[in-house]
C-alpha cells in the first residue's frame, strides 16, 4: 500500500483525477464527507487530503510515500524529497505584481508582501535590491491597494484577482506546475510500486 498526499483545495480535483486516470482510482474520495483518508485495496493507495503547504511535510518524513506539490510550494520551503515528475497540471506563475504605473524608487527599501518570503528573499537578494518583507497568510493583493507593501509576490493563474484589484503583474519570477514526489527511504524500499505510478503517470502528461 502506498500512502499518498494529496493538496486540497484548486490543485486537489485535477491532482486525484491525474491519479484516478492512471489506474489509481478510490471513489470512496468523491463521496461528499469531511474525510480525510481513504483507501482502495484493490489499487494499493491510501490517499489523505492536506493543505498544500504540508504535502511536502508528510512525504519528508515519510507519513507519505509519495504526493502532489505544486513547484512554488518546493521552492519556497526546500523540503528534503524527490521530484520524480512535472504532471504539466496546476499551471500558474509566480510573479511580483502592483500597480500598473508602479515605479520602483532605488533610494527607499522596497516592501514586499507575500506568503513565499524565501523566494522573495532570493529573487531580489539576486539583484541587490533591499527590501523589507511582510509575511501574510493569504488574500495578498490587500496589502497594496491599503499601503502595507509597495508590491506583491503571489501566484498569478487566470490573473482575474489581479485585475479586479486595479493591480497587475510586473515580473514574472518562475512558471509553476504541479510536481509528483517521493520520500526518499519509500523510493528505496518501494521503489518498484513507487516507479510502476511514475511511469503510468508519464503517459499521462
Ligand atoms: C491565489 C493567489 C492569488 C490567486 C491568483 O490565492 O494567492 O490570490 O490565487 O489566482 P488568479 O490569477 O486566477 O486570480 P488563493 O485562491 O489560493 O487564496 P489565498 O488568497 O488564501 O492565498
């Protein structure tokens, strides 16, 4: 049996259906329930919903055999796994993005709002820009539009919440799509059951 982590929320319904059309369907998940775990013997997966954040945290130590992590969320927190596979779904973009007219004033720190503050970190510490960060959980785009940043870095997908916040992207940071990934003893040790899904997942993307 294989435990795998799946990331709740936009990236959760293609993740599972990515997984279900390689042969690893559970239909018990799309029962309409607050449950979090489920299993098909018959396929050999248990899966459990996490908050995407996390699924790397459960497949490092090893709770998790494998599971699904968008690229932003690796990046970011560098977690100690295997990528195995670009599943080419979940595709968005990590960008810096403010006001339109936004001029950057060299002479001022610039404040930056964001839920990546590693990638922050790195993007501008590459180009010997000062900034000061300001960590949010979520609904970044406030921060410009009340003054708390100068700019944002998020994910921009359709690029809708932008737009109907006066807001736009400026710089795009990375593309981002959605990765499969392995605990690196499960990879030793189940290493046959772990590449039979790798590769029936490959025929897929
Ligand atoms: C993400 C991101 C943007 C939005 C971008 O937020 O932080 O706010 O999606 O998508 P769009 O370009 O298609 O409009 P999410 O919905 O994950 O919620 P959050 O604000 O709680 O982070």
């Amino acid at each position: 049996m294989l435990n795998v982590a799946l990331p709740k929320g936009r990236l959760g319904e293609k993740a599972y259906d990515i997984m279900a059309r390689a042969g690893y369907e559970c239909p018990s998940l799309l029962e309409p329930n607050r449950k979090l775990t489920f299993e098909n013997p018959a396929t050999g997966v248990r899966y459990f919903w996490a908050k995407p954040s996390d699924v790397p945290i459960y497949v490092e130590r090893g709770v998790a055999d494998v599971g699904i992590a968008g690229k932003d969320i690796l990046l970011e927190y560098e977690p100690e796994v295997y990528e195995l596979l670009d599943l080419n779904i979940g595709k968005c973009r990590m960008c810096v993005a403010g006001p339109a007219d936004f001029r950057d004033d060299p002479s001022r720190t610039l404040r930056v709002a964001t839920k990546f503050p590693h990638i922050a970190k790195t993007y501008y510490s590459a180009r010997g820009r000062e900034i000061s960060i300001i960590k949010l959980g979520g609904s970044i785009e406030i921060a410009p539009i009340l003054g708390l940043s100068d700019v944002i870095v998020d994910i921009v997908e359709t690029g809708s919440t932008l737009l109907e916040n006066d807001l736009a992207p400026l710089r795009e940071i990375f593309p981002i799509s959605a990765r499969f990934i392995a605990n690196t003893a499960s990879y030793k040790f189940q290493y046959a059951e772990i590449r039979d899904m790798v590769e029936k997942l490959a025929k897929l993307v």
